[in-house]
C-alpha cells in the first residue's frame, strides 16, 4: 500500500542554479526509481535566512516535494540524505489520506 509523503529540504546557499537543478532532480529520480510517483515539487523559498547556524550557513534554498509511496522508501530516502552533503535538513513526513488535496 503506498503512503502520500511531503519532504521540505534546506539546500546550501551557494549551490549554482545547475546544482540545484541536479540535487532536485536525483530526488524525484530516487522516488520514481523506487516505483514512487512525485505529485509536486517545487521551490518553496530561494535563501532564506535560517533561524540558527546549520553547517555553518546563515541562509539555505528551501525545496517541498509531495509523493506517493511505498513506505519501505523512506528509509532509502534517509540514508541516501544523510550522505549528501548538500542537505542542510530535511523532514519527511507522512500525510492522512484526507489531507492529500491540500
């Protein structure tokens, strides 16, 4: 049974816009890869400032991406994250399917 998911993540700062471009794309890639499907994804907030020090950046690129998949993904996904070291943070949480729409 897939889960409907929403993850924020808070990029570096000074990643060029190829480089955004690429670190977006291996998400959505890893999704689909997995048999997930991406209903959404986009920038949220380009360099915001954070509200603390992370990594020693004061600002980071926001990205949101909504999905749908199986939950068994989820660990893939963190693993995978938290070997890049152009994640800042990131937060994935599951979402009621009643809460899809929005």
């Amino acid at each position: 049974m897939k889960n409907y998911y929403e993850a924020m993540y808070i990029l570096k700062p000074n990643l060029s816009k190829d480089e955004l471009d690429t670190e977006t794309n291996q998400f959505k890639e890893l999704i689909t890869k997995e048999e997930g499907s991406v209903q959404e994804a986009s920038f949220w907030q380009e360099k915001r400032k954070l509200a603390y020090p992370i990594k020693n950046f004061q600002e980071g690129v926001y990205y949101l991406i909504k999905f749908e998949s199986d939950p068994s993904l989820i660990a893939k996904l963190k693993k995978s994250h938290k070997l890049d070291e152009n994640i800042l943070r990131y937060l994935i949480i599951k979402k009621n399917v009643s809460q899809k729409a929005g």
